[in-house]
C-alpha cells in the first residue's frame, strides 16, 4: 500500500513533459503510395481501379496527410517543387523521367521510396523498380521535392 501512495504522490509532483509529434510528410506519401503496389495500369487512370503514372502521383499525395493537389501531368507536375539531386533524394520526392518517343520530354512520374528505388504506376502496373536499372536510369531526367 505505501508503494501505491509514494507512486502516486510521485506522479503527481513530477511535470509531464508534452510530447509533439511531427508528420514526415515524405515518408508518410512513400508508405500511402506502397497501399497501391500492385495495382492495375489504366492510360488515364486516376484511382486504385487503375492508375497511370501522374495519376497515381496526383492520388497518392492527394490520398496522404499532406492533402496536396498537384497537377495532373508528369510535365505539368515537373513545372513544380524545387529540384533535387539524386545524391539528394528524400522519400517522397518526385522522379521524372522521358519514357516517350521525344527524347528529354518528360512522360513518366514516379515517386522515390528510399534505397535507390521508386514506386510507379508502369504499363505493368504499381510497382518498385530500382532507379539504376539500364532502362530507368538512361531515360532519367531529373527530382522534384513538393513537400518539406
């Protein structure tokens, strides 16, 4: 009984400190954007029944606690952000790349998950693919962070 009432005693003469948390709000995009790996690809698609690339990167930071409206488009969403390295790249940064038949325009967008890697709405469908494989890497065209 004393052992409960020196507790008690204690809890009350000791300051709570508040803890505060803070969203990561890139980490928090790249963990919605993994809910959707695996789904279907749809020339136009904007939701989980089928997505295409700039689609799925609208939807996904949409979706997120950053609540963001991006633009429709991989170009149109490469007009935005502040541009990154790739030594520089942070999860949730968006990828661009020229998947297109005009060489240097942007037509893909994707978003990076850390560990050289991304995740994107291919004509396979959402999935990870290592930044470095031959055909990503020569097709690269340049990272844009949106979020702080």
């Amino acid at each position: 009984m004393l052992a409960v009432f020196i507790f008690a005693a204690t809890m009350l003469l000791v300051p709570f400190s508040k803890a505060s948390a803070s969203i990561n709000y890139g980490e928090e995009v790249t963990a919605v954007a993994q809910l959707y790996n695996g789904a279907k690809f749809k020339y136009g698609g904007t939701t989980p029944k089928g997505f295409d690339a700039s689609g799925f990167t609208k939807f996904v930071y949409k979706d997120a606690a950053t609540e963001m409206v991006i633009p429709r488009t991989s170009a149109d969403q490469y007009k935005i952000g502040k541009p990154v390295k790739l030594k520089e790249l942070q999860q949730g940064d968006l990828v661009f790349y020229a998947t297109g038949e005009k060489k240097g325009k942007v037509s893909f967008v994707s978003i990076y998950i850390g560990d050289g890697k991304f995740i994107g709405a291919t004509s396979k469908g959402v999935k990870v693919v290592k930044m470095s494989d031959k055909y990503w890497k020569a097709r690269f065209i340049g990272a844009k962070r949106i979020v702080k």
